[in-house]
C-alpha cells in the first residue's frame, strides 16, 4: 500500500498542477507591484520546480502536516476531522443498506429462477445500475422532498432546529439522512443482488450442495448456511472495487443535499484550486479505498477456511 500511495500521490499532485489557475490568482490584482507579487509567489514556493513543491509536500505530509487551506484559511488536518465523519456516515449508512437488502434479494431471486419475481428484479436492477446518479437524485428530490414533502432536502439537521430530546434529535438526523443515503445505495443494491445471484446459481449446482440434500438437511439451510457462504466471495471482491465509486459517488451527494463532508469541501478546493485540500482529499479517498481493498482480503479467510495465507 505505501509504494501506491507514494504513486498516487505523485499522479494526483501532477494532475492538479497540470490545471489551469493557481491558489493566488485571485489575490493578483493587474496593478499589483510587479515585485511584490514577485515576493508573494516566492513565499508559498510557487516558483520552485514542481518536483520542489511536491518534496516539500511529501516531507511535510511525513510529519502529520497537510499544509494550511488557501480557501478557508484554516489547518487542512483540522478541516479532515470535521468533514470525515458526515462522508463516513453516509457512505456507511448507504453500503449497509445495500448489503441488507441486495443479499436476500439476491438470494430469493437465485432460488427463484425464471420466475416474475425474478424477471422483475433484473430490470429493475440494470435500472439501478443505468440510471446516472445526478439524474436520480434530482428525479427522486422533486417527487420525495418537493412534491411529497415526506423527507427533507437538504443538510445533516434541520437549520435553527433545537431538539428538546435525545429521541427527537436522532429522529431529525434520521430523517435528512435516509434520501441521500438511500439513493446512494441504489446502485450497489442493483450490483449486489445481480452477484449474489449469479454466484449463488453457480454454487447450487456443486456436487456438495446435492451431497447436503441428499442427507436431509432442510432447504434453508443449505441455502443459507452451506450455499450462501461459499457464495460471498465474489460480493467480498466487488465490495472492496466499489468503495471507490461509492466515495466518488458520495462528492456528487453532498453537493447536492448540502451535505457537510469531504466531498464538498473538495469540490469548493477544485473551484479554488486550493491545492492542499485537493491533496489531502484526494489522499484520503485513496487510503480508504485502499484499506476497503485489504479488508476484502483478510474477509476471504472468514469467509473460506480453505483460503490461508503465508
């Protein structure tokens, strides 16, 4: 993982320099004094050569510094710790969710071959993984939140709102949580039910599936316990490949639903070109991925006791 961090963030830092602007541009006024624009440019060491500026970043990022924010005028680590819970939150709360419902799904619909439920559940899947994500959202936002008004459209809280319970605050939370989270896992619940389903139909057809039917057990049990199982991997590995679209995803979602986490916070840095934000965003995606990517390996072991590694 170190090695490919170190080459993500040398193609990262490449890319965002590459781009048009820099951080200063907007403080450069056309009658501005030549040489203290000149002093000003100097100061935040924009021009060194590139491969100075991205050393002084690399040595900095090894000493727990991420640099100062050009935008919001604040530590870049202390901005990481307030945006990274409300990302966590809602790219968590739409995984589980897909999880819990595209699994069983996926299940029924194996057991349940050419059936209509099965039929059914294959165009509504390819839907949920067509349909684009903005395109949702808008589509879901107006008929939910504007026409309906069953569920609010915007922010983490209701703004001004004082709950008088513990009960009632959670509630509020809940309630601006459960869209964008919910069409946040639409499409992984469409990917998930269509692996879980495929996978299972492979292993059913195993000699030691028959074996298990054969002795009597109960169908829901070799269902559940022996097929199910040993069907898991394949999700385990799209899983750990789809934490990165889910993150990718998730900067769409918080511009959107006025969502306070590192999407937008990103997103505003890409406007500004506020370089060490974009670094330390963009480097935080990777870590996660890459950490989303580890657990898939350790989780093939609890799942297959045949796996072992050296």
């Amino acid at each position: 993982m170190i090695p490919l961090l170190l080459g993500v963030s040398i193609i990262v830092f490449l890319i965002i320099h590459a781009a048009p602007g820099n951080p200063w541009s907007s403080f450069f006024s056309p009658r501005m004094d030549p040489e203290f624009r000149a002093r000003l440019i100097a100061k935040f060491g924009l021009d060194r050569p590139l491969y100075q500026q991205y050393l002084d970043w690399l040595k900095l990022t090894l000493q727990g510094n991420l640099g100062y924010s050009t935008l919001y005028q604040r530590p870049v680590l202390d901005m990481l710790r307030e945006r990274i819970g409300p990302t966590l939150i809602l790219t968590a709360s739409a995984e589980v969710l897909a999880l819990l419902i595209a699994v069983p799904i996926g299940v029924i619909s194996a057991t349940r071959q050419y059936s209509k439920f099965d039929y059914s559940l294959t165009v509504l899947a390819f839907m949920g993984i067509s349909l684009p994500g903005f395109f949702t959202i808008l589509v879901i936002k107006f008929l939910v939140g504007f026409k309906l008004r069953l569920l609010p459209m915007a922010f983490m809280t209701t703004p001004g709102y004082i709950a008088p319970t513990t009960w009632l605050y959670v509630w509020d939370r809940l309630k601006h949580l459960m869209m964008p989270a919910g069409i946040l896992a639409i499409r992984g619940l469409a990917l998930y039910s269509r692996f879980t389903r495929s996978s299972m139909l492979e292993v059913v057809r195993q000699d030691y599936i028959r074996t298990a039917r054969a002795k009597g057990l109960a169908e829901r049990l070799v269902i559940y316990k022996h097929a199910l199982r040993n069907s898991l991997i394949p999700l385990i590995t799209l899983e750990g490949l789809n934490l990165s679209a889910l993150f990718g995803g998730a900067i769409i979602f918080e511009i959107l639903f006025t969502w306070p986490g590192i999407g937008q916070m990103a997103y505003e840095a890409v406007l500004a070109r506020d370089y060490p934000v974009l670094m330390a965003t963009n480097m935080m995606f990777a870590l996660l991925v890459m950490l989303g990517n580890l657990l898939a390996d350790v989780l093939y072991a609890v799942v297959d006791p045949r796996i072992r590694y050296q």
